[in-house]
C-alpha cells in the first residue's frame, strides 16, 4: 500500500511540475508579446527547467516568482 502511495506521488509531483513549466512558458510568451506592444526589448530571464524524469516540481517552483523581481526591483513611489 505504501509502494502504490509512494507511485502515485511521485506521479502526481511529474504532473504538477509539467503544468508549472506550461504555465512558465505561457507567461514568457505573454511577456514577450507585452514587450513586443511596448517597443521594449524581452528582459533576460533564466532557462527554462529541463523536463526531467523525477519531475522535481519544488525546483521549477522556485524560478516562477524570480524573474518579476529581477526585472522590475523594487517599487518606488514618484513623490518620494
């Protein structure tokens, strides 16, 4: 019953990371698209993750939320 859970898991994990590299490709395509409206040149960004066997979702997780902060910094306020 443990293997079956532990299979099952890890398939689920394989998922989750598949739908976060779709979400993170969709998004560099409406980045770019905004960019390309806006006359701007697409700010680097980091690779994509390799699609893996282990599927490791906490890995990609973690570059979702990097690139909006390396782009933009922090906000300021224009009266201060």
């Amino acid at each position: 019953m443990r293997a079956q859970a532990r299979g099952e898991v890890k398939r689920l994990t394989g998922c989750k990371a598949a739908l976060m590299r779709d979400l993170i490709a969709a998004k560099r395509r409406e980045l770019a698209d905004v960019c390309a409206q806006a006359h701007m040149a697409v700010p680097p960004l980091p690779p994509l993750p390799a699609d893996d066997a282990d599927g490791d979702a906490a890995a990609i997780c973690s570059q979702v939320g990097r690139p909006t902060t390396s782009c933009f910094g922090p906000a300021s306020r224009p009266d201060a």
